[in-house]
C-alpha cells in the first residue's frame, strides 16, 4: 500500500499502515492484506563433491601440478567480471583468478 500524500511505500504497525516519511496512518480494512514473509537463503557446499567440478589445465602456485577443478562466482556488480576459483587436484591448494 502506498502513502496517499507523499506516495511512498506503507508498512503494517498493529492495526494501521504507517509511512515513515510523512508519519500518515491508515486503519487496516478486512482480511485482504498479505504481509511477505522472507525467506532464509540457501548455499549449496560442495567441499565434500569436489570431483564433480569441472578440471582445467593451469598450474598450482603451491606444488607446481598442472591440473585444478575451477567454479566461477560474480563477486562484484553485474557489470565486473566474474571471478574464477581453482582448487589443485593434487594438493587441494585453492587460489583466484580475477
């Protein structure tokens, strides 16, 4: 519900809807309102199933070996690049790439 003098966004407060730019309230009407509820965020690990990732040839800075499981994450805005982790087959050293 939106704010009938300054148009902003009202949130519920007991039996009203307040907005906390302008300080108007408004007497909730009926059973039709819906309040969201946010929801936690689930993160896959996959530290256990690291073989299923998929391999690159690049070398290890710790043992030298040639070969590394890599997954890429966007770290920054959608406008960046994303970044490539690499995890060593051999030693399980993990670095980045930016």
């Amino acid at each position: 519900m939106f704010c009938p003098k300054c148009k902003a966004l009202m949130y519920p407060k007991d039996d009203f809807f307040v907005c906390n730019k302008c300080g108007f309230k408004k007497k909730k009407e009926g059973s039709s309102m819906v309040v969201a509820k946010q929801r936690k965020k689930e993160v896959a690990i996959l530290e256990e199933k690291i073989d299923i990732l998929p391999k690159t040839r690049v070398t290890c800075p710790r043992c030298g070996h040639n070969e590394a499981f890599w997954i890429l994450r966007q770290m920054r805005g959608s406008d960046e690049p994303e970044t490539r982790f690499y995890t060593c087959t051999k030693c399980e050293y993990k670095w980045r790439e930016n």
